[in-house]
C-alpha cells in the first residue's frame, strides 16, 4: 500500500511549516515569522511505532506565478496536455534561479503528492492568488485547500467562495489550535479525494486514534505513580546524641519537598514525551507547576478540592478534626486546607527558619523523633498526611494534561499551567479519589489500589480531551466564595 503524500503549498508566511508541524507532529519544523524562511521541500514523515501512514513535505512559497502561469498557457494545446506541461516546466527550469521556489514546489506534486493549499484567512481574498490556484489545478493532483486564521477568520466567507472555484474541498483549519479530532477529519477528506489513499488514510486514523488511547493509559500510570509515591514518601536522618533536632528538622522539610518538586517534574517531562513533545517551554507566570507553588496551601483551591468539596471528601475517609485518622485537619481554615504558604511565601531556602516555619511543615506531613540504641536519634518527615495533598497533585497533572491535548505542534508558545480542573469531577469521584488515596497511604491493598487509580485518571484524561481549553488554561474560579 503506498505511503499518502502531500505537499503543503501556498504564499510566504502564510502558516504552511505550522500545518506540517501540525499533522506531521514534529517539533523540529522550522516556524519563522518572516516571510520565505523556507527555501528547500523537506519531507516530514508522521510515524507510529515506527511505521509512517503519510508523509508532509514542507514547500517553498510561490513568488512567480504569472509567469510561470504564462509559460504553461503557451506550452499546452489542451486540458489533457497541461499536467505534461507542468513537469516539463519543472524539468526546464529546475536549475533557473528565477523560478527556484516554484520547481521546489512543484516538484513533488509532479511526482504524485496531493496538494494542501494553505491561505490566511486575516486578510482580503484577491484576484492575484488566481494564477497560483490555476497553476495547482493543472497539476491534476488531488487538492484541497485551508483557510489558516493566522491574526483572524475577517474574511473566511470571501475565501471560501473564492477557493471553491479551484478546490472541491475547503476547509477552516486554525495549524496553532486544531485539536486532535479535527487533524483526523482533514486525513479521512484526502481519503475521499483519492481513492487509491483511500485504504491508508482509514488505516492511519484507526492508528491515531488508538494511539491516543495509549497516550492517556501511559498519563494515567505516570500520574497514578507519581500521587502514590508523593503519599508514601518520607526520609530520615540519625541525630548523634547531644546535637540540636530543630536544624535537622529544617533539613529534613528541605529534603522532602526537593524530592516531591523534583518527582513531580519528573512526571510532567515524562507525560510531554507521551504526547511526543520533547523541548516544550513553560511560562511561569500566574500560578505555575514549579518550585513552591506545590506546596503553597494559599494557592491549592485551584489545584486541588475546595472547602465543601473536602469536607465531604474526609466523611468518606472517616478523617475528622483533630486528625485521628492519621490526616491533618486545620481548625484554622475549616479543618480542611492547611497552612504551608504562611511557611513558603516569601522565604529564602525550602523550610524558612524557625519554630512557625516547622509548625506549618506539620501540616503537611509530620516529623518523628525516635531513640536508636547506639545512642541519639532518628528523625523522619513523612508522608504526606494532608487530605487535599494528593487532590493537589492531580489537579495540577490533569491540568498539565489538558494543555497538551489541545496543543499543536506548530504551537511554539510557552506552556501556560494555571486553572483549575478538579471542580468538574462529580461528588462520587472525589469520594472515590479520596478513598483511593487513603488506602494507598496506608498500604492497604497497594497494588490493586494503585491499578484501580490508574484507571480512573485515564478516564479522566480520555474525558477532558474531548474539551477544549480556552488560550491560557480555563478561568479559574475562587471556591473560597461559594
């Protein structure tokens, strides 16, 4: 079965590298802002498992078209003779430095590509770009064009009539922002438009979508991971007799928290490489997945569960204030959020100094003293027995989630983590999250519990991919006012 093939076509800087990057899924597609920074075809294969179901190659702009249009009219007697025209245009002038971005163009329709016309839906249609389009229609290539809403889609209307008198199928195609389902939408048309692809072209979304599938099973163990070591993660450290606790104390809170930032990066890079991402920028403006905001409590009612929302959470667990089930319950704010931005906010180094700040990494999780008998002490910080802690944790993955699944690869943006995702789960799932995340702290049946969250997040991930994410992440809402 041969492999589809389209060349991406069109004028300079109109956002045909952003479409290849786009379908292609390849990060190293050069996207400049100045016009005709593409100056050679380069071929992108879309690969799954190693397999390539179609190829994009990445063309040069079209900067001559009415002479190459005026050449082709006076080589060819009739419409049966002008795809011979074309590649005898190709073959005559390939090494013309007048006409170098056109052969680099043509080359591979002429050599069987299918046609992507791409235009920029922010500016007028023109009778100039008539030359262009009939050049392409004498190519007797299967095509279809898109109309790319590069600043906005003002003057979709006029492109559409336009292009509908050279394309049979046009189509508004945003390369920054077109979710998954859409790119799918746009391989099954050229399916339509060729027949001979046709049987590749099913075969490359029925492998797309499963390997989407795959990608939100990998997110669900990754982060299931992730909250299940985060609950089960303490260190230690031997006091020799006679030596002050409280440094040590500090030291201890410094550890642990390095290692649950550095755990929780872990996670997201892996997560990106599910999502063949492998150098994604972040913005770290507003509230970002980085460095304290893990454990800056002022913040966690947009990572994690509200006050209502935990109150009915820690019925389920059977945690009441006073803590006598083994998780922190702050009086001080309803017995449901803890206190740690009173300790990071503003500090120098991870635990502050002293006896608030080691009063406030409590709350979090709890330092122990007990004696060794060679003498001196043992001193150990954790795990983690906050109730909102592991809800944290899952907010702040699934929103990282969400922002890759509605992201392109044409999108070279910095990633904006902030919003708030846990407010649409249903009552019944936070119960069943915090009963989840109750047994995994104590180690009741670990690895069954361990498989059955893994499960629920990928239903979680499968559900938010079928939302879309306004730019920057959802408006979040402050549930400290409800």
């Amino acid at each position: 079965m041969a492999v589809p093939t389209f060349a991406v076509v069109g004028r300079p800087n109109k956002g045909k590298s952003s479409i290849v990057a786009t379908l292609a899924r390849d990060e190293s597609v050069f996207i400049d802002p100045h016009a005709g920074s593409t100056r050679e075809t380069r071929s992108f294969p879309m690969q799954v498992d190693g397999e390539t179901l179609y190829v994009l190659v990445d063309t040069p702009g079209i900067q001559r078209a009415r002479a190459v249009l005026d050449w082709l009219r006076a080589h060819s007697a009739d419409a049966s003779s002008r795809p011979a025209a074309v590649r005898d245009f190709v073959d005559q002038h390939r090494n013309d430095p007048r006409f170098h971005d056109e052969c680099e163009l043509l080359q591979p329709i002429v050599e069987g590509a299918g046609i992507i016309y791409v235009v920029d839906g922010s500016v007028p249609f023109g009778a100039d770009y008539e030359p262009e389009m009939e050049i392409l229609r004498w190519t007797g290539r299967p095509s279809l064009a898109l109309i790319n809403p590069i600043d906005n889609a003002d003057y979709e209307q006029e492109w559409s009539a336009g292009l509908g008198q050279y394309f049979r199928t046009v189509r508004l195609f945003d390369a920054q922002r077109a979710e998954h389902a859409k790119q799918l939408e746009l391989l099954e048309l050229f399916g339509h438009l060729d027949t001979g692809w046709q049987g590749a072209l099913v075969r490359a979304v029925a492998l797309l979508r499963s390997e989407r599938a795959s990608q939100h099973r990998s997110a669900g163990l990754l982060i299931s991971a992730l909250i299940s070591d985060a609950l089960a993660w303490q260190t230690s450290q031997r006091v020799p007799q006679g030596v002050p606790l409280e440094p040590v104390q500090k030291l201890l809170f410094q550890r642990y928290r390095a290692h649950l930032v550095e755990r929780e990066r872990q996670c997201r890079r892996q997560v990106e490489e599910v999502f063949n991402y492998s150098s994604l920028a972040r913005s770290e403006e507003g509230l970002a997945l980085e460095e304290s905001e893990l454990f800056n409590t002022d913040n966690w009612y947009l990572w994690g569960l509200d006050r209502r929302s935990l109150a009915a959470v820690a019925t389920s667990v059977g945690a009441v204030v006073g803590g006598s089930a083994g998780l922190f319950v702050d009086g001080a704010t309803g017995g449901l959020l803890g206190g740690l931005g009173t300790l990071v906010s503003g500090a120098v180094g991870a635990a502050g100094s002293g006896i608030a700040a080691l009063r406030y990494a409590n709350e979090i999780g709890e330092i122990t003293v007990k004696g060794i008998p060679a003498g001196g002490k043992l001193l150990s910080y954790g795990p983690a027995r906050n109730l909102n802690f592991p809800f944290v944790l899952l907010g702040r993955a699934l929103l990282h989630h969400q922002l890759l699944c509605s992201r392109t690869h044409a999108d070279r943006s910095p990633l904006k983590l902030q919003g708030q995702l846990l407010a649409a789960l249903s009552d019944s799932e936070r119960r069943r999250l915090g009963r989840l995340f109750e047994d995994i702290r104590r180690g009741r049946k670990l690895t069954e519990r361990r498989e059955q969250l893994a499960a629920m997040i990928q239903q979680l991930c499968e559900r938010q991919d079928l939302k879309q994410v306004p730019a920057g992440g959802p408006v979040p809402q402050d549930p400290r006012t409800l």
